[in-house]
C-alpha cells in the first residue's frame, strides 16, 4: 500500500476558490452530465459549475461522471455544487482507497474498484460513487476504460426509465455497482483459461519461468480477494440495512449484486486451490524429471561397469609364459572374443532392465 505522503499528493488542493466564469474541463479531467425524467435523456460535456446547479434542479436525475482527478479546481467545483466535504472529496480520489461505504448525512461515499486485464495481469482500479436524493456522482481515472458505457447505452435507449416510477437515483447507483460487479467475470473467466494453459505446461514443460507464472497468478488471486471481501461488505448493508436514499426497489438489486459477488469469491476460492495444487504439480514435476534423468544416467553407468571390468581387466600385464597365463591373451581371435563378450553383457542388461520395466518411461 501506498505511503500517506502520496494520499496527500493525490488529494484535492484545499482552500483555492473555484473558477466559476468558464468550464472546467481541462486534459485531465473530463466532466460527462446526463440528466433523466423518465421520458428524455440529457447528455453534455465540459460542463460549467452553473450547468451543474441548472442541471441539479431540473432533472429529477442526474449522473456526473468524473473522468481523470488531475485537475483539482474542477474537483472542487463538484464538490462546491454537491455541497460534498474535503474528507469526502479526498477518498474519492485516492488511488488507494479500499471499497467502503461512508454516510455523510446528506449523501453516501461508495468505494469500489473495477477489475479489468493488463496483458496476463489482473489489475482493480478505484472506483468512488456519490448518491445523493437525486444525483449520483462516479470519480474514477481517466486512463481507465469506461466500464459504464452499458449503463449508459441502456439509458439512452430508455430500457430503464429513471425519474419514474420510484426509479431514481438509488436505481441508477444500483446499476452502476452491478455494472462493477458484472465487470469481474470475465475477467475470471480468462483467469481460468490462465490456469488450464498453466496446469498443461506444469504437467508437460515445466521451468523456472513457469514457476513466476505461477507466483504472478497466487498475488493476481490475492488481489481479486482484496478487492471483493469489502465490496461484499458494502453490498449487504445496502441490500439489508436501512441506509438514507436507498427505496426498496434498488435494496433488492443491491442484494442481488451481493449475491453476485459472492459467487465471484466463491470461484476466486477455487482458483486460490488451484493456485497452491499448481506449485505442487510444478515441484512433482521437476522431482518426476529429476528421477528420470537419474534414472538415464544409472542404467548407462551401470552398463558401462561389465565393459570396464573386462577391459580392466584383460588390460593388465601378464607373462605369456606362465601357466597360469589369462586366456585368450595368445589366441589369434582373442580381442573378437572380448568385444562379443562385452557386446552380449550390455545385451543382456538392456533385456534385463526392460523386463524389469526400468526403460519404459517413455511409454
């Protein structure tokens, strides 16, 4: 985890007044504003603090999606119009801020974090949500890709009429965190193929970059786990607990989202099984490999023994002369003799083993 110091670099600037008279968009923060009555829907960008206070008023729901938290003046200004605290505006745009939730009487702090894929790497980037009676507020890193477009695509095409119905800003809040909640299966799903591919390369090749593979995947599962066991925390006191601008029909998406994000822990528990029985099929493979190689090089020193003894031993110096002579040392075809010898020994041997099944490893 990050140090406090770099809390306090990432945190909003206090103290330095807003700048109402133009927009305040710049290149690092990117304000979207979409307003909804049940009926017509409201889009715009690079939005002044006046459209936000216009916008406040009139539309019975509105969502100001907060891309990229580099431009502190406009943090601010969001914070001025929403009337949210500096403590408030601060969590929200911490970058290591842990999934909570925070009541701030007038409005609920929700931290989450989205889980996407960085090449094989899983990574969860925070995600801060503001519901207030009638606005929601999403902060979140303009790097980011936007993980809402859904929600946003079904509004546009009025699959959910917002502003009607008792559909209000808690419906949208409940959508966006089902937004996040869905966003985690499909990276779990190619998390999976990761480890099937994984597993067959520890059975069949396995080598030390095997072994940070599987490490990478141990600290990729924590990270998941980190990230969820909060998120469920917060999901059951929306879903079960009476909590201010929260109606009953966004309680049961909440506790439907819960229920989501308890199966997500329930295969990441299964994954984390499979995390430690993969660096057991690592090491029973590397042992399987060693004992083959053993294996080789005892039958081959072991073969090699009967030829060494004979040549040792017909190799040392004997007088022809003496009855008790070696023999074969005179004998025309001696030598011929010898290497039959030391050809039907090896022979014998490699029959031998194969009976024994010491050579069928291959099989």
């Amino acid at each position: 985890m990050k140090r406090r110091k770099t809390r306090r670099r990432n945190a909003v600037h206090r103290g330095r007044p807003p700048e109402t008279g133009g927009p305040v968009v710049n290149h690092t923060t990117v304000l979207r504003l979409m307003g909804c009555d049940g009926t017509d829907v409201h889009e715009s960008t690079a939005v002044s603090p006046q459209d936000l206070m216009i916008a406040r008023e009139k539309w019975p729901v509105v969502w100001l999606d907060v891309g990229g938290v580099g431009d502190p003046t406009a943090i601010q200004s969001v914070g001025t119009v929403f009337s949210i605290g500096d403590l408030a505006l601060e969590d929200a745009v911490t970058p290591d801020e842990r999934p909570k939730l925070e009541v701030f009487g007038h409005q609920l702090l929700i931290a989450v974090r989205m889980a996407r894929l960085e090449h094989e790497a899983i990574v969860t980037d925070p995600m801060a949500i503001f519901l207030g009676e009638r606005y929601v507020i999403t902060f979140h890193d303009h790097s980011v890709p936007d993980g809402f477009r859904s929600v946003r695509e079904r509004i546009r095409l009025g699959r959910t009429r917002l502003g009607t119905g008792g559909l209000g800003a808690d419906h949208l809040c409940a959508l966006l965190l089902d937004a996040v909640i869905d966003g985690y299966f499909p990276v779990l799903e190619a998390f999976g193929d990761r480890l099937e591919t994984i597993e067959e390369e520890a059975l069949d090749n396995p080598n030390r970059n095997l072994l940070g593979r599987i490490h990478d995947v141990r600290g990729d599962l924590m990270t998941l786990r980190r990230a969820l066991w909060p998120t469920r925390d917060v999901l059951h006191a929306l879903g079960r607990e009476s909590t201010a601008f929260v109606g009953d029909n966004a309680r049961m998406h909440f506790r439907d989202s819960y229920d989501h994000t308890m199966e997500l822990l329930d295969i990441t528990e299964g994954y984390r099984e499979i995390g430690s029985d993969l660096r057991d099929i690592y090491l029973a493979s590397i042992n399987n490999r060693m004992n083959d190689v053993m294996k080789v090089l005892t039958v081959i020193a072991t073969l090699f023994m009967p030829l060494t003894f004979i040549t040792g031993y017909y190799g040392m110096n004997f007088n022809t002369d003496s009855p008790w002579n070696m023999p074969l040392l005179t004998y025309r075809y001696g030598s011929l003799v010898a290497v039959g010898m030391m050809l039907a020994t090896t022979a014998s041997l490699v029959v031998f083993f194969w009976r024994r099944g010491w050579l069928r490893r291959w099989q």
